[in-house]
C-alpha cells in the first residue's frame, strides 16, 4: 500500500498568504515556518542560532517594529503576535532552503521542498505579469497613435465639409 503524502494538506493558497513582500524581499515568519515544520518557533530559533554563520542577511533577517505592526494589521492569523515582546524572524527562498539543513526531520524537508515549490510558482507569476503588463503598454502606445491619426482624419474631413458648405465663386448664371 502506498503512503500517503501528509503534505497533500497544505495548500499552496494558503502557504502563499503567508508569503510577504518586506524590504524588496518575499519572506516568511518564523512563526508560519515553525507551524508549517510543526516544532516550536522557539526551537526552531534556537537551531538557527547555533547555525547563524548559514543565515545572511539576504537569508534572514529581524523585523523592525514597525513592519511587525503592518504584518501583524495585514493578517489575522497573527494577531498574537501584536502582543509578544519579540521581533520575529522572517526568512527569504534561500533561508527557508537552509533550514532543512538545520532542522534535520523528515518533516522540515518535505516542507522545505514545498515551500521552495511555492516561491517558484510565485516567482513565474510575477514575471508573467510584468510580461502582461509589457504587452498592455505596448497596445496604450499604439491606442495613443491610432487615436491621433482617427483624430487628423477628423479633422480633415471637418474642413472638407466646410469647404463645401461655403462656396466662394457661384457657377453658373444668375437670374435677377
């Protein structure tokens, strides 16, 4: 008999709302990763700590209280947070990546592998989107062109009309 993957429970939807967009870089909670991995944010800390040469600053980094303040307004499921004394850590796609190799369970590389999933899948549909909106630039631009030359036929046939309507020498006889 087959094993069922556990992971199958995690949606991806709900693992994207967990990914923010904090200084330029898509992060995720320490909170969300340690409920994600199922171990305590505290030990999940710890382990990063004793490993803390493996986490640059472009791997993880602290939260200011003021971004602490927008996530926890941004998101319900924080609200705990509002109150904790802590700054949490946040981690990008390479700081999730060496976690697995911190927190050594079966269950921290399964996830690892479908978090990683999870930030590619959002990174191609960031650059379809700029390819969309690079695509919908191009057709305003030639909208823009079209609509001046719609406008000087416009214009030409305005003056054609009004040439017509005042003729300046009458052909013809004129019968007094």
């Amino acid at each position: 008999m087959k094993k069922k993957n556990k992971l199958s429970v995690v949606e991806p939807v709900l693992l994207e709302n967990r990914i923010f967009l904090i200084r330029g870089a898509k992060v995720m909670l320490d909170s969300d990763l340690a409920l994600l991995y199922k171990v305590p944010v505290k030990r999940l800390n710890e382990q990063v700590k004793r490993n803390i040469n493996r986490f640059p600053i472009d791997f993880m980094f602290r939260l200011t209280k003021d971004e602490k303040k927008k996530v926890v307004a941004i998101c319900d499921h924080l609200r705990m947070l509002k109150y904790s004394y802590q700054l949490p850590y946040v981690f990008t796609e390479h700081g999730v990546s060496m976690l697995s190799s911190v927190l050594k369970s079966e269950r921290a590389i399964q996830m690892n592998i479908f978090i990683i999933r999870v930030f590619t899948k959002l990174r191609e549909m960031i650059v379809n989107n700029k390819e969309l909106a690079h695509e919908v630039a191009e057709l305003r631009h030639v909208q823009e062109k079209q609509g001046e030359k719609i406008e000087e036929i416009n214009d030409a046939v305005v003056q054609l009309i009004g040439a017509r309507a005042e003729p300046k020498d009458p052909i013809g006889f004129k019968n007094d």
